[in-house]
C-alpha cells in the first residue's frame, strides 16, 4: 500500500468514527480514537508528504475540527435523526419548579408535633400529614408540639408552642 493510501486511509478513518459518533454514543470514546487517527495522519503527511504537505493537513485539522463540533452542538440537534436520536430536553414549567407556598402557607398559625428531631430541618406532622419544616431557633426534639410561623425555600419554619 502506497503512502499516500495509507495517510488517506487515516485521515478517512478518523473522519468516518468522528461522524459515527454523533450516532453512537459513546462518552467521547469514538472522538479520541478519531483523534488519535486523525493525528497519525498528520504524523504521516510529515513523514511522507513533506514539511509543507505536514502544515496544510495540520490547519485543515484545525478549520474542520472546530467546524465539525460547531455543527454537531448547534445544527444536528435541530435535524429531523438528530430530534430522533437526542430528543429535546422537557421545558420545566413553573408547576416544576416552584416550591408550594400556598400548601404550606396553611400551616401557618396551626398546631403540630414534631415527627423527627428539627436540627434545624426535620419532619413535621399537621392534621396528620407529615411536612418538611425548619427550626426557627435551635434545635427541637421529636414529638415536641410545634408552631408553623412562615414558608422559608419550601419549608415551614415552625417553633415549639407556648402551651
């Protein structure tokens, strides 16, 4: 096999494994090998090709490459095999994502008993549903009565009541 076969053979090996990895996923394995072909290629156009040769394939590297992983963020994702083979991520919606104040906010005033020890965060009981509180102050052990005194991040901030 002539030399310039075999820098062709590489170059088109590497180029062939960087594309499948767009279809094969495989945690950036098919990139480094293709890489790594990639770059004997290069080796071998130095080798065989000569200095001036060597320096072409090294910048056609470095104008493809980047072009490649540009098309392959921004572009393949939106092809109709792409959208088959990596569909969109869900849209959170404020349901998703917001914490349920207006749940929790009905605790607030009500009596309740402490499920786990609150330091400061634990599990509280109200009407007999269990819910994640805060500790206003401290520390408070299990089965402590409880006060629930305001939302904060989704918890109820509870004290112990003054009975």
């Amino acid at each position: 096999m002539s030399e310039v076969a075999i820098i062709a053979l590489l170059f088109g090996a590497g180029a062939l494994i960087l594309v499948a990895e767009l279809f094969i996923p495989s945690h950036g394995v098919l990139t480094v090998v293709s890489l790594a072909l990639l770059t004997a290629g290069v080796y071998q156009t130095f080798r065989y090709g000569g200095e001036k040769a060597g320096t072409i394939s090294v910048l056609t590297c470095l104008v493809i490459l980047p072009a490649f992983a540009v098309v392959a963020v921004k572009v393949w994702p939106k092809t109709w095999v792409g959208r088959r083979i990596a569909p969109p991520n869900p849209v959170a919606t404020t349901r998703d994502t917001s914490v349920p104040v207006e749940e929790m906010s009905r605790y607030i005033g009500q009596s309740g008993r402490s499920i786990t020890t609150l330091r400061p965060v634990g599990i509280c009981e109200f009407n007999g549903r269990r819910v994640p509180c805060v500790a206003e102050f401290g520390m408070l052990d299990a089965g402590v009565a409880v006060e629930g005194l305001r939302v904060i991040s989704g918890q109820l901030a509870v004290q112990e009541r003054k009975t």
